[in-house]
C-alpha cells in the first residue's frame, strides 16, 4: 500500500473542481474543428502519409518536437511521424486522448500568456509555453504537458540518429549474426 503524505487529502470540493475543469477542457477540445488541411502543410511538405493524426495534430506533435529538443540530432518531423505511426497502431482510447491533448496544446496557449495558435509561435515561445503547462496548478494542464513530452522524448531517442547521446548499439540483429541451420524433428506421427 501506498502513503500519500506529501499530498493533502482531495476534498469534496476539489473533486468538483478538478473534473468539472477537466470535463469543460475536454468538452472544449471536442468541439475545436479539426482544422483545414491548408493550414496546416506541414505533413504534406514533410512527405508524411498520415494514418492516425489529422493535419494539424501532425503539426502539433512536429512542433512540441522541435520546441522540446533543441540541439537533439532528430527531426521534428521524423518524431511527429513516429507518433503518428505509434497511435495508428495502438489505437483507442490512447489515440482519442493524445489527439485531445495536442488539440488543446494547439488552441489553448492563452493560458500559457501568449496570443495565437501554437504552431505559429517561435521554438522559444512554444517552450515557455509548454513550462507553463508542465507548472500548472490545473493537474489536467500537467498531465498534458506530460503525454506530450513523454511521446516526444520517447520517439526522438528511439530515432537512430540519437545513439550518438544514448550510446545504445543498437538491437542485436544488427550487432550479432546467427547462422540459419536445418533443424531435423525426426519423424512426425
């Protein structure tokens, strides 16, 4: 069993308040458009085929990349399409949640004090504004932040580009060969 004395006990109204902030956050990130594929070109220009994120959360996920690893070997759009291939294979209700999120990340930077979207921020201000995110009071901002940097890390340093920081040699097909042989059963009833 766990104790949790670090953390006061969640009352009553807390509770509410917590899930009621939470419910109005995801109700709004539901109705946000998914946006117009125009507006976002950056999965047409990067040459992906997306699978699992619309174009604007490409967009999203490619720019967390590129505000979250600066001077990490990668590219922000090998990250983004990385995700995207990862929740085109695990599918609901990780998918659902992680578009919900990019989606606010995307629409509610007037949080983290800054107008505009937030693709069309600089590198700079996406990272302030994602600070903002990971030291809110609000455990649904936090948690956020986290899911976000959690995919971006996690898919940046499995990027073969990055074994120069990890010192990871690689799986070990590539650094082991084994010989195929006939492998006789003897005779089969």
């Amino acid at each position: 069993m766990v104790s949790r004395t670090n953390s006061p006990p969640l009352s009553r109204r807390g509770f509410l308040r917590s899930t009621a902030g939470g419910t109005v956050a995801i109700a709004a990130a539901s109705v946000i458009p998914a946006g117009c594929g125009r507006d976002y070109p950056q999965a047409d220009g990067d040459g992906v085929a997306l699978r699992a994120l619309t174009p604007k959360e490409y967009a999203v996920a490619r720019a967390a990349a590129e505000a979250l690893l600066p001077g990490v070997p990668v590219s922000p759009d090998a990250v983004a399409a990385a995700i995207d291939g990862e929740l085109a294979l695990v599918g609901d209700p990780v998918r659902a949640d992680m578009k919900t999120v990019l989606r606010l990340v995307e629409h509610l930077t007037l949080l983290g004090g800054h107008v505009g979207r937030f693709t069309a921020l600089d590198p700079g201000q996406r990272r302030a504004n994602l600070r903002s995110w990971a030291r809110s009071r609000f455990a649904l901002r936090r948690g956020a932040y986290q899911a976000v940097r959690g995919f971006v890390t996690y898919f940046a340093y499995t990027q073969d580009e990055t074994r120069s920081i990890t010192r990871f040699p690689g799986p070990w097909p590539e650094r082991t060969s084994i010989p195929a042989y006939p492998v006789d059963f003897g005779e089969v009833a």
